[in-house]
C-alpha cells in the first residue's frame, strides 16, 4: 500500500524480483497526501487498509511509503505478530557507503522528516557525512495528478533546489578552469529520494541537478526485504509458478487513477 500511487515505484521491483507472487496494490489517494497529515490520522488509515488486505487473504503485507511506515509499522507489527510485515525508509546508509564524507540531501514528507523513526536513521549516520533533510510538501501532488513528466513539474523542482545548484559565468570558470564541467552541475554528491512517489520525477531532478548527481531510493531493498522475509517464512512461491496478477486498488474511484496506476507500473526511466 501506499497513500497514492508513489508506492508503484516499489511494486515495480517486486514484480521483477517476485514474478511469481499476485500482487493487490492500494493506492488510498483519496486521503492522500499523508505527509501534511498527523501521525494519529495516518495510522488509523494504514490500519484499516492492512485490515482489509487481510480479510482478501494477504499473507505479507508491504508498506510502500515512506510516510506511513514511520507513522505505523511499529505499532503494525505488535498488532499482527505473526504477519510479515516490510515498510520503507529512506536510503540514507547505502548513499552514505557510497559517498563517505560527502554531500547528501534527503527530499521527504514533512512527516517523514519530523518523525522519531528518521531522527533515529540521521543519528546512525550524521558522523559519516554531510546530510542535509528537505521536507517537499507539493512534490508528490504532480506525481498523484499524472504530470510527473512535465515542465510545471521541473519548474516546481528547480525552485525547491535552487541552493544546491551551481551557477558559474564564463569567467568563473575559465579562473577556476572547470569550463569542462558538464552543467548543470550541483553541489551534492548525492539525493536520497524518501517518498515513493519520487522516483516518477528522478529524470526531472536530473534535469535540474545534472547527470553527476547520484541519486537513490529505497524500493530495491524494501522489495528485496520482502524476499527474504516470504521466503523465511515458507510463503515464497516457486519460480515455476506461472506469473502472478497485480491488481489496482484505489480509494479515489475515478477510472483515471486506475489507468494512471497501469502507466506507472509500466513506467521505464527510474
Ligand atoms: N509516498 C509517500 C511516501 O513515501 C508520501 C506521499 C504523501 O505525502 O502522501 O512518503
């Protein structure tokens, strides 16, 4: 689940992963976004939706926002013991690994960003590099409306990161003798990408930022931990299964969000 369709992002990668496995998706954007909303009202919407997943049989369950997981999945897994559970949290370790010491900004839901469970996450690491938190209310509305590939999208974009943009005439550069630098050119080493709506405009920050900028997410591993976990618990359907169904679920009824949940998953710059 997801409070929209960002959770796409992750299901993505555990179909790849899990082709095997039927997959329900519930997009619950007719609450969305979850970011600007308290945690209380959060949870009580993720609890109802991981009930619902359960009275349909599901015999794992996948928080695929990053929001929702640091409002609930504690709270979710002393409530059904026995039900593997997996949730998302921003990549700030792999980024760290990679770029010990360097730049790295982490865009989030104000929620993801107040929360204790991020608080936590940044105190492991805040030794290792320079970690910069960006809460981006208005980011996931483009991804949620279908515009995730537009110009209103970069514009919205090249304002949010305007700080961390370099900027230099020809002089400066001839005096710094940099002219070979391929622009646009950012001062970070790298983006954490903590909302699974985010990755849908990973092309557009690049836009913005340059090519050099290495940017992350957490998808691959929260599916990969999936994995693990079916597998460990015996769930895991073999791979001569034919391949499983994915279907779409969403609390807004309109046929769009359907179609546009179908367009995501088929979804190929990520
Ligand atoms: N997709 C959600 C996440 O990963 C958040 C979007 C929202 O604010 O609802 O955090």
């Amino acid at each position: 689940m997801d409070s929209g369709v960002g959770g796409i992002s992750v299901l993505q990668k555990m179909v790849k992963l899990m082709p095997a496995e039927d997959f329900l998706f519930f997009g619950d954007s007719a609450n969305a976004p979850y970011g600007t909303k308290t945690t209380e009202e959060v949870r009580e919407l993720v609890f109802r939706a991981v009930a619902a997943f359960l009275e349909e049989g599901a015999k794992a369950v996948a928080i695929a926002c990053n929001t929702a997981t640091s409002a609930a999945v504690r709270d979710l897994r002393l409530h059904y013991p026995d039900l593997p559970i997996v949730g998302i949290e921003p990549a700030l370790k792999p980024a760290v690994e990679r770029h010990p010491g360097g730049r790295i900004l982490v865009m989030a839901t104000p929620m993801t960003i107040r929360e204790e469970k991020f608080h936590l996450l940044l105190s492991r690491f805040k030794d290792k590099a320079k970690i910069i938190p960006m809460a981006c209310p208005g980011l996931m509305e483009y991804v949620e409306s279908g515009q995730a590939d537009s110009d209103e999208v970069e514009a919205f974009l090249k304002d949010l990161l305007k700080e961390f943009i370099i900027k230099l005439d020809s002089s400066q550069s001839a005096k710094n003798n940099i002219s070979n630098k391929k622009f646009p050119c950012t001062s970070l080493d790298a983006v954490v990408l903590g909302c699974t709506h985010y990755p849908f405009v990973t092309h557009r920050i690049r836009n913005v930022l340059g090519e050099d900028v290495d940017i992350l997410d957490g998808s691959l591993g929260t599916a990969r931990e999936l994995k693990r976990r079916l597998s460990e618990a015996g769930l895991l359907r073999d791979e001569a299964h034919p391949a499983g169904q994915v279907v779409f679920r969403n609390s807004d009824p309109s046929p769009e969000k359907i179609a546009l949940s179908r367009k995501l998953l088929d979804y190929e710059k990520l």
